[in-house]
C-alpha cells in the first residue's frame, strides 16, 4: 500500500503542516510519496527529499500552478492518483479547498481532519466542534483524507533521502483566476506552527491595548499572536488571527489566554496546547476548567509585570 | 440570474451536544433543530444579490428528513422565493449530497451556486467542493466577499495568513465564511409571507442516484476532559511555575 501526500508550501518553502501528514500517512501504508504542485519549487521539492519516511517526491511545476487554485491543483492529483490507497493532504485552507474536488472525480468519500489513525481504513477524527469524537471506517478502494494537524507528531524534516520525479502539467480550462492577495505580515512564528502564542479577548478592550497588552508579551517569549473571535468581531485584530472551532486549530506547547473567557468555540481551537495559561479577572470564566495554570488578576497590571519578569 | 442555496437541518448551536450512552452517535431526540449557521449566511447573500438586482430567483434546496421542511421554510421567511426538499430517510453524506444538488442545479440552470462551508454537525467542509468538481465548475471556499460584475464572481476567501480574491467563470460555487455578512432578523410577517411560496417535495429515491453512505460511524465517544489545573497567586508565581514545572519557558 502506498500513500500519496499533498504537500503544503508557497512555492518557497515547504509547510510543516506537511510533515505532521507524512506521519498520519505512514500509519496507513508503508510507502509514502509526496507531491509537490506549484511554479518554481526546486527548493520546496528538495525540501521534501530530506523528511524522514518518504520514498519519493513528485514534482508539477508550470506557471498556472503558482497559486494553488482548486481546479488546476485537484486536476494534476488525479493524474498521478493512480495507484495510492490513500491520498492525504493536511487540513489546511489549501487541503481543505482541494481534496473534496479530489474525491468527488474519484466517486469516494471524503474522511475529513483526522486526528488518529486506528487502522488503514479505520479515523478518529472530531465532529460537533470537537464536542463529541468518531470513530469511522470507510471501505472507498482509496481513501482521501484530511489530516488535522495538531493530532500528529510532525515527521523529522531531515534525514530522508527520497527520490525525484518530474511530471508534466495537464492543463484543464481556465474558469477562475487569481487576483490578489492580502496576507498579515509578520515576522512570527505563523500561528498554526507556533510553539508558543499568545492570545488576547475582548476583555482587553481596544486594539490598542491588544498592542500595548499583547504584543510585548508575545514578543518577550517569541509566540505567534492569538484572539478570541470576541476580539475579532470587536475589530481589534484581523480575521486570521482567530483561534477556535472557524479559526485556526492550534497546539502549541504553551498557550497564554489573555482575558479570554474561553467560549466552547474557543476552546475546540486550543484545548489540545500542552500547557495552558490563563489570565482573567472572573474566577469563574470557563477558561479555567481547562487552564495548567490560572491567574486571577487586573490583566492590564499583571500582563505587564509578566513580561517584564520573564 | 437565479441562484441557487443549499441548506442543512442541525443540531442548534446552541445546544450542548449529548453523546449516546450506547456510543452510537449524538442524541437528536427532542432537541431544537436549526439551520445551519453558515447556510443562513449563504441564503442571506443570495437575498442581497437579489435586493441588488443582480438575482432574479432564489431557490433553496435541502436534502434530508421530511422534517427540513421547517428549515427550508425558515430560508423562504429570510427572503428566497421557493424551496425544494430531496427527501430522504437514510443519512446523506456529502458526496450524495452533492450528487443531489448537481441534479437539481443542472435542472434548474442556476448562475451561481451558494452553501455555508461547512455543516456544525459532522463538520466534514466537503459538499460545495464536491459540487462544483461533479459540475465542473470553478470554486470559492471559505468567501468573505462576493461582488458579481460582468457575468464574473469576484470573491475573497479567508486563507491561511490572510486574504485572497479570485475571479470566477459563472456558473460557480461559492461557500460562505462566518464574516461573509449578518443574516438578518427575521420578521413575523415574512415567516406568514414564507407559508405562502412554494415548497416542493422530491423523494430521493426518484432521482435514481448512488447515494450510499462510503463512510460507516463506528463509534461516537465524548473528548478526553482536560482536567483545571492550579490556580497561582501572582505573576512571579506563574513564571516561577512555568520555569520549573512545566519548563516551557
């Protein structure tokens, strides 16, 4: 049985993320390959040799892959689709966008954000915001699966030795085109690969405060940056900065919740972090039931001497 | 331009999930239904698209147990002009779903096809994308933003890090993101205004297509509780732990 990755890059750099579905696959099958699709990704392509476990890379490059649009992406998987039992892709917006198209042109169906893998047919994966944990089992002939990122190990990215294969491009009609693209900059830790983030809610009560709160603390102890949807709403920092159940999933190994309450939503999107902080001025914010460690304090005076102590 | 909208009857957000003593599944009985949230988004875009004037019918279709109806109805009273139910007794999963609503897209010849990204029960994020690759069709996950200019969607998606804008050949496939728009309130005269417009009925069974789950629930368990930890005393106390202890810092 071989299994076949979908990797996760910019063209530049290959994603972690790819390397914690590199360990789910291999759990599956014993060869697992990884296909790299995009413009110029020599050096994501050799990225990929090296990750421990993988037997051989594909690589698809031409122009009209650079931006990992649905279409032309899931078109270059099915050409090469032929013969895995099982294709996965992390549970990325890219996986997330893609696989479905995948699996739909292979008439199966699709096991979405797997966090276990029991069997090479039997998933764990969480339903109901993660409120509730099925176990189930397809008996599609290829399996295509999303992997929930933080309920694998990511595989060593050095050590492999995986061979090169050059595929040529199918071209398909063109029905959409990319525009723009609009994404934070920063110089973090993304949030999704963080080992350590912090997090502000709408307790902190502006934005300027999340800057003057939040950010040095993050900065002190190099974490990614962190909100509460509350926050979000509130407009105190941009979308993507929304941990929780339709934000991003995160596990880092130490999560600091700054005034977050600790909404259900919340915390399906942070409750499998290894150790987690809490800093809020209610006792009996839900937060805590699930925080290591809590403080219960003004945040606008303990935040601070926090920082500054560390 | 007529759009079409799919929805889905869930579990309300609202109410704490209960799982089955006998493992099998989460208890349904007797328990508020309700739309999908992502849905109610979705239909409130294609009622804006119309107010607009860059719509001209909204159809809203479900497929499932006869009881979605009420959902359908609930779409009907925020502004969509007639509903379908694909009835059905035996569970749907996306890729069936998305086989039903091709069928009834390709009847209807719709410009462009709209659904919340994901369903808040199984959470599987699968039928739109499903959907537009069964018809063909370009795609625009998780939108933000959806203007239509020129017989073209122009739709911004929500991506990992930020944002990003596609153009899209229509007929498309569009699914809503949380921030897409506020579905409004709805009105007591549009709910009595909704009993009126038409709301056809469809079994399954009559569209003659593979439907059969691929994916067989085993079990269905509660998530491992994560047990509150200390509670600390001040700021020094918790570095002091967080040294020492836990050694993350």
């Amino acid at each position: 049985m071989a299994a076949l990755i979908i990797a996760e890059h910019d063209n530049v750099t290959l994603k972690s993320s790819t390397l914690s579905a590199v360990t789910a696959a291999s759990l599956c099958a014993t060869e697992v390959d990884v296909l790299v699709v995009g413009f110029n990704v020599d050096t994501v392509v050799s990225q990929a040799t090296l990750i421990s476990n993988v037997r051989k890379v594909i690589q698809i490059d031409s122009p009209h892959l650079a931006d990992h649009l649905a279409e032309p992406l899931a078109l270059q998987i099915l050409n090469v689709a032929n013969g895995y039992t099982h294709l996965l892709a992390p549970s990325t917006a890219n996986g997330k966008n893609v696989m479905p198209r995948v699996a739909a042109k292979l008439n199966v169906g699709q096991i979405s954000d797997i966090t276990k893998v029991e069997t090479p047919d039997i998933f764990e994966r969480p339903i109901y915001a993660g409120n509730a944990i099925a176990t189930v089992q397809s008996n599609d002939n290829v399996k295509v699966i999303t992997v929930r990122v933080t309920g694998f190990d990511p595989s060593p990215s050095v050590g492999g030795a995986a061979s090169i294969e050059k595929k040529d491009a199918v071209q398909g009609a063109r029905k959409s085109a990319f525009v723009s693209r609009d994404l934070t900059q920063s110089d973090r830790p993304e949030l999704t690969a963080a080992k350590r983030v912090v997090s502000g809610g709408r307790g902190l009560g502006s934005g300027e405060k999340y800057q003057e709160i939040i950010v040095p603390l993050a900065d002190k102890i190099g974490a990614a940056l962190g909100a509460s949807r509350a926050a979000v709403d509130a407009g105190y920092v941009p979308n993507d900065y929304q941990v929780g159940q339709t934000g991003k999933i995160v596990a880092p190994e130490l999560y600091v919740a700054v005034a977050i309450s600790g909404a259900i939503q919340h915390l399906a999107g942070m409750k499998d972090s290894k150790v987690i902080v809490a800093i809020n001025k209610d006792p009996e914010a839900p937060i805590f039931s699930v925080a290591d460690y809590g403080l219960v304090a003004d945040l606008f005076a303990a935040v601070p001497e926090l920082t500054q102590a560390i | 331009m007529k759009v079409l909208v799919a929805v889905k009857r869930v579990l309300d957000y609202n109410v704490k999930v209960r799982v089955k003593s006998d493992q099998s599944g989460v208890d349904l009985a007797n328990v508020k239904m309700s739309m999908n949230p992502f849905d109610e988004i979705a239909v409130e875009e294609a009622v804006r698209l119309k107010e607009a004037g860059l719509a001209s019918e909204i159809v809203v279709v479900s497929a499932g147990v006869s009881q979605s109806q009420e959902t359908l109805r609930t779409a009907l009273a925020i502004g969509a002009d007639r509903a379908i139910l694909v009835e059905s007794e035996v569970e749907l999963q996306p890729l069936a779903v998305a086989k039903i609503l091709q069928h009834v897209a390709e009847k209807e010849q719709v410009g462009i096809i709209i659904l919340g990204k994901q369903a808040i029960d199984d959470d599987c994020n699968q039928t739109g994308q499903m959907l537009a690759s069964l018809m063909d069709l370009s795609q625009a996950t998780f939108a933000s933003k959806l203007e239509i200019k020129e017989s073209k969607a122009f739709v911004t998606r929500e991506v990992d890090g930020g944002l990003e804008t596609l153009e899209l050949d229509l007929p498309a496939v569009v699914t809503a993101d949380l921030r897409l728009n506020e579905p409004r309130f709805i009105t007591l005269p549009n709910i009595m205004k909704a009993k009126k417009k038409s709301l056809e009925v469809i079994k399954v069974d009559a569209l003659n297509l593979d439907i059969a789950p691929r994916i067989k629930t085993l079990k269905v368990v509660e998530p491992g509780a994560r047990k509150a930890g200390v509670v600390v005393a001040d700021a020094a106390a918790l570095i002091d732990k967080l040294k020492n202890e836990a050694k993350v810092i």
